[in-house]
C-alpha cells in the first residue's frame, strides 16, 4: 500500500514537470500524439481517432501514470540503446570512440504543407553528448488518413560511426489487445494469412532472402484492437513497408499490455557506416488507421496508392496476350507471330512476350542459360525484336517483353566476363537459386549495365509498349567485390543492393516515363510500396487456379488496389472453366496465357465478349472503391463489389470456392455497400457463358437501400460458380 502512494506520489510530481512539447501529427480522421517529458526525451502518447478539440492533449500525460524504474520510457518516439532503454531498441550506434550508446533528446519540429492534402512534419532528436542527429519524418495524407513515415541518421561526429539499428518508426499502441494479421506465402502460394493475438514478449517478422525478399513473408500486416477487426467494424492498422529487401517488423507487448511496434530494414548483416557529415536514410513505413473497419482501412490505402505510389496509378491500363504458359522457352519468329492473331481475335491491346527471346553461346532454351546475355537468339528470332514489333503493330496490337535485368546464370557470357559484378563468395562453392546467381547492384558499373539493358531495347524499338521486369533469386552467397575492393564494409551490401535498384529504375522511369512495367518476381516474390513507385502493376501469383486466386487476391486486395494486380487466365488449372477464371481475373488487371487458336468455339466467344465487358467496366475495377463483401473463409463463397466514384454503377463478383454440399450455396443475399441509398438500380448477370440463361431478372429495379440492407442473392452454387453482376443506375 505504501508502495503505491508512494508511486502515486511519484507520478504526481512527475506530471508537474512533464509535458514541455505537444506534437499532434493529424490526418482528417486519425493522430499520433508525441510529448516530450522532463528530460527532454520524445514520448507517443496518443495513436488513434482524433479529438475534436486537440488542446485536450495536452490532458493525456497526466492519465499515463508510468513512473519509476524505466517503465516510463516504452512509450519513446524513436527508442535508442545503451543508456535508460531495456526494451527493444529503434537505433543503435556504435560512436567513432567505439562507445556503444545513444540518448536521443527532442531540438525542435517543423510543418510543411506540400499541398491541401499532404502535411510534412519533422522532428530533430540529438544526442547530447555525440552530437549526432536523428530526424524523424511523418507526412501525412489527410484525405486518405495515411501516414508515411521514415528517419534520417546524419553523423556529426568527427569520426565514422556505425549504425547497427535503424528502424523507420517505432509507434506505441496503447490497448487492452492486438491481434495481427501476418502473412506467409512461397512459390504459387502467395499472401497466406494468419491471425493471432499478441502475447506479451517480442513477436518478429522479418526477410533476410535480400532480392525477392518477401517470397515467404511480405513486408506487410493488418493489426487490430478490441477483437479482431471485421471488414465493418473494428479498430485497425493497416501497414506496408516500403522496401524491396530485407524487412523487420518487432511487435512487442509491454507490461502495460501496450504494444511497442518497432518497423523497419532488417539489421541482419547490414551494419551501415557513416562517415562525418554523411547521413542514411530509412525506408518509408506506410500506415492507415480506421476505426470502421478492415474495409475503409484498406480503401484508404487504395486511394493513397493510386493517387501518390503507385506508378500512373490513376491511369489506364493495357489488356494483354502473354505467350509464357502457351510456349515456355519452345517459340520461334513464326510461332509467334502465329499467336499475334489470337490477341488480336481476343481483342486485348498488347502481345507480350516472355522469357527465352535472348542468348546465343547459351542460348536461353531452358531456365539454366543465357540469363545475362540480352541479345536476340538468332536461331529463334532471326529477324530480331524490330520484326516482331512490326509484325504486331500490322495487326493493330502493341508489343512488350520480358526481362530480368538483375539476375545471371552462371553458363553465360556476362558470368564469363564479369564475375565480379556477380554477388558470389570468391572462395566457396556457389549456390543457386533457380539455376541463377543475382548482379551486384551496389557497384554502379552493374548499374549502368542494368539500366542499359533497358535502353538498349527501348533505343533499337522505340515501340515496345510494355515491360515485365523479373526478378526470380534469392541473395545467396552475399558478397560483393565491388565493396572490397572500395574497402567499405561488406555489410552494405543488402542495404546497397535495394538503393541500386531503385537507381536504376529512377533512371528507367526519367527516361522512358510512359511505359507500364509490371513487377514480377517468380510469381509475387517482392510486391511493396517501396518497388510500386516505379512499376504500374504487379504479378500476383504464377499461380492462376481461379480459386486459389480468389484467396490470394483477397488478401492481397488489403493492401494494394487492383489496378495494380495483374490477373491472367491461363491453363494452370483446367478443371476450372474459362468463365470462372476470365472472371476472377476480371478482378484486376486483365490478361490472358492460353493459345486461342485451341480454344473452343463457345470458349473464345466467351472470351471475346468477356474483353469486351472488360473493356466497359474496368474503368470501375481500377478506380473505384471495393468492397469485401462476402470473405472466402467464412462460407463456401466469396463476394467482391466495385463501385465508382459516383455510385452509378457497379460490378459485383461472386465465386464459389468449396463445393462440398453441392446444393445452393448463396442461400442468402449478400448485402451490397457504397451505393446511393436513395439512387434505384437494375442489376444485371453480364459474362455469361454462350448458350447459359441468367437466373436473374435484370427489368426489376431495386433502390439503393434495399440492395444495401436486404442485399442481393447472386445464386451461387455449383452450377453457377462464378456470377458477375452489373448495378447500373436508372436514370430518369
Ligand atoms: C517467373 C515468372 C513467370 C515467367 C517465368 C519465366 O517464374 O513468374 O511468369 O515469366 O519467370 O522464366
């Protein structure tokens, strides 16, 4: 009892000398809420839905009655080691005398407004003794409630230091529960879910694969609070790394059941040294918060994405044949040029052509030769990329092509000439992954390379339209030459490689800013918002099973809108029919990997019309809004629903996913959302299948309420496995 008045006590003095400096960082709906306290140090107070009045924060620190031994200092803004901290660290720094501590005390902060929507705040943190300086960076996109936010190191001491931890937030979240959502995933298995509640302790996610770092793990989670959040209810924080290489996420559940989110580059291997002067600067963490939701959490993200990340995320998008499933590596110019005909037939705007075009001494005939050596394989393409451009523009079809500019087999000629520009360990056995080995790009010398491959296509065919840029091994054997022989640490090397990366593409994209460029990499190996700035739209999965689709597509549709998720209709799984799976690739962005030519003929005409309502509604699937309506792991069907801006039409998609019962499997109507409750509506089945009668009458005309609170039955079952509907507006 003593004990605790005396702590009481404590606290109240402790609050008597608190609280110099509120900084509120606010989006329309959300703040994060720091406080620095009587040392000086920065605190989080508040992370959640805004106050209306903001003076009432300055309240706040007066309820935290955290005192006494450390447990006041969970909460810091940017939490470095050595010194007070016994928790997880968010820096640490080994000084130029080799000291191993870090305080960190709050200067000053400033607000930049970079537009009516976009809000810059930085907070300058010094050391006292070391000088050196800390700037923590949060821009906030009011409109879209996401924040972006990342740190800078810069070393003001006379001396190189080392930083062995730099993370690029560390947020506290003050709740009685946390439940994340994490994902996992390989090959063909991308973006599998997992919820569980957060114990206390440290639960860490993280990437050490260096190139396609997230084949197992993508740098990305959902967190929710009070439960686990619903599509409609919840409290709920969506968040993405933006780096496409190895990533750190540490959630730490605190005494105070607090939880302590520490998110940035992996540390693993990658000590960075700074000289005098010279600063580092963190990925940017992406997060959105709601409090209604999984659903509004992730279409905050979508409209952030689309309007500041992702590369024309507010443009169109091409339809495309792509020919990887229809040859593999067995083509040549005539068999080619023979499948233009069904792109064309099809009616999709581009041929792409895939892996196998390039390589003589090895030519590219199989996934273990060739990759590095980017000209044209006589034997194949006698008359070069040129004639296949022209070939496909004389039919009135666009042209694009594969590439993986950073990766080289070993049975190459670039391997032959330039094994040191290869990231390989001089003196032990090599390993490969896929056969292949992974350019050094933190020499700029393989830089120039990689970027000249790009050009060197684009000057020869200035009309390719289109690019999948591939990305298919892991960093085994980490070891540059590059940096041994510059005498800098070999520990770069992973934080180098990604920098070189987007060198390069900031470089591709200065040059050549029109071409879309889809993100592949073995399938969805390395999808962020990092990666996302430069490309247009990204390979969700090699894996095309439209049910596995369904799952995948779904969780990646947390994330990342669809106009960023390339969508194909292949033959991986032929047991699916061509409706089910043109219709859930109908669900982003459009393609087809199948020879038309061998296609049935109510299945092309399928296909055509298909293309055709494609053509018609995608304007909705890129931009609009999307609700989940129906989850797939809930019941035996999974619904989607697109709506555009101005909630005249919408698209709503319903698959079934198990068929175990085999009777009805929508016995219910779904209820829609993000309609116009007093706009009336038809509803009506498009892409049906030749020859198919719909179960649904389009003449009966439904207002927006009705479809929002009573819903609309899709009439799922096995015989009618995937339904697509169109909500039109009546006008009058
Ligand atoms: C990766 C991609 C495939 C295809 C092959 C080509 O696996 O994911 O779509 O491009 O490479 O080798």
């Amino acid at each position: 009892m003593a004990r605790f008045f005396l702590t009481i006590l404590y606290a109240l003095v402790l609050q008597s000398v608190v609280g110099q400096k509120i900084i509120s960082i606010e989006s329309s709906k959300f703040a994060l809420v720091m406080q620095t306290d009587d040392l000086n140090r920065l605190h989080h107070i508040y992370l959640g839905e805004k106050l209306s009045h903001p003076d009432e924060y300055s309240k706040i620190s007066k309820s935290l009655l955290y005192n006494g031994n450390n447990e006041d200092v969970f909460n810091n803004a940017y939490t470095p080691s050595g010194t007070w901290n016994i928790a997880e660290p968010a820096l640490q720094i080994t000084h130029s005398d080799g000291n191993p501590s870090t305080e960190l005390e709050y200067v000053s902060h400033n607000i930049i407004r970079m537009s009516d929507n976009v809000y810059l705040t930085t907070i300058l943190l010094t050391d006292p003794v070391y000088k050196t300086e800390v700037n923590l960076f949060f821009k906030v996109y009011q409109n879209e409630n996401t924040f972006e936010q990342w740190t800078s190191i810069e070393n003001k001491e006379p001396q190189k230091i080392e930083l062995k931890k730099f993370a690029s937030a560390n947020l506290y979240l003050r709740n009685n529960d946390f439940f994340l959502t994490q994902f996992h995933g390989s090959w063909a298995e991308e973006m599998q879910p997992e919820t569980h509640s957060l114990t206390h302790g440290m639960k860490v996610l993280d990437s050490k694969l260096g190139t396609r770092a997230h084949l197992y793990a993508p740098p990305t989670f959902m967190l929710s609070m009070d439960g686990v959040s619903t599509e409609e209810t919840g409290k709920v924080l969506l968040a993405n790394l933006a780096w496409s290489g190895n990533y750190k996420f540490e959630f730490e559940k605190d005494r105070y059941d607090n939880l302590r989110l520490i998110a940035g580059a992996n540390s693993y291997g990658s000590e960075y040294q700074l000289n005098p002067q010279e600063q580092f600067e963190t990925p940017h963490f992406i997060y959105t918060y709601s409090e209604n939701g999984r659903g509004e959490a992730s279409r905050n993200m979508h409209s952030w994405a689309r309007k500041y990340r992702i590369y024309d995320g507010e443009g169109e998008r091409l339809t495309l044949l792509n020919n990887w499933e229809a040859t593999y590596f067995n083509f040549n110019e005539e068999k080619l040029v023979g499948l233009f005909g069904g792109a064309k037939d099809l009616g999709v705007d581009l041929f792409l052509l895939d892996d196998g075009w390039f390589a003589n001494k090895y030519p590219r005939n199989s996934d273990r030769s060739g990759l590095g050596d980017w000209t044209e394989n006589k034997a194949k393409l006698p008359n070069g990329l040129g004639y296949l451009v022209s070939e496909a523009s004389k039919i009135g079809i666009k042209f694009g092509i594969w590439i993986e500019p950073e990766m080289v087999n070993p049975k190459s000629e670039l391997y032959e000439n330039h094994q040191d520009w290869v990231i390989r360990q001089p003196d032990r056995k090599e390993y490969y992954y896929r056969n292949q080995l992974v350019l050094d790009l933190s020499n700029p010398e393989v830089q120039d390379y990689v970027y000249g491959i790009f050009d060197t296509i684009f000057t020869k065919n200035p009309e390719i339209a289109y690019v999948k840029w591939d990305c298919n091994a892991v960093v085994y054997n980490a070891y540059s030459d590059y940096l041994h022989n510059k005498g800098l640490p070999q520990s770069h090397l992973y934080i180098d490689y990604v920098k070189g990366l987007y060198a390069i593409l900031e470089k591709v994209r200065k040059n050549y800013p029109k071409v879309p460029i889809m993100l592949c990499s073995g399938g969805g190996g390395r999808v962020d918002y990092g990666a996302l700035q430069y490309f247009t739209e990204f390979w969700v999965s090699d894996n095309t099973a439209p049910i596995d689709r369904v799952f995948m597509q779904w969780n990646d549709s947390y994330f990342y809108p669809s106009i960023a998720m390339s969508a194909h209709v292949t033959n991986w799984d032929q047991k699916s029919s061509i409706k089910f799976r043109t219709d859930v690739a109908s669900m982003g962005k459009l393609g087809f990997d199948i020879v038309v030519d061998e296609l049935g003929e109510k299945d092309k005409l399928f296909c055509q019309e298909a293309v055709k309502n494609y053509d018609s509604f995608s304007n909705i699937i890129w931009h609009g809004d999307l609700f989940r309506l129906q989850s797939p792991y809930e019941k035996p069907f999974a619904c989607f629903q697109y709506v555009d801006k101005e909630k005249d039409r919408s698209i709503v998609f319903s698959y079934l996913v198990s068929d175990r019962f085999q009777t009805m499997y929508s016995a219910e109507p779904v209820k829609l959302q993000g309609l116009d409750p007093i706009q009336n509506y038809t509803v009506k089945e498009t892409n049906l299948y030749p020859g198919t009668r719909t179960r649904i009458d389009e003449k009966v005309i439904y207002s927006g309420e009705y479809l929002m609170k009573i819903g609309f039955n899709p009439e799922v079952s096995a015989r009618r496995n995937s339904v697509v509907l169109e909500i039109t507006a009546v006008t009058n």
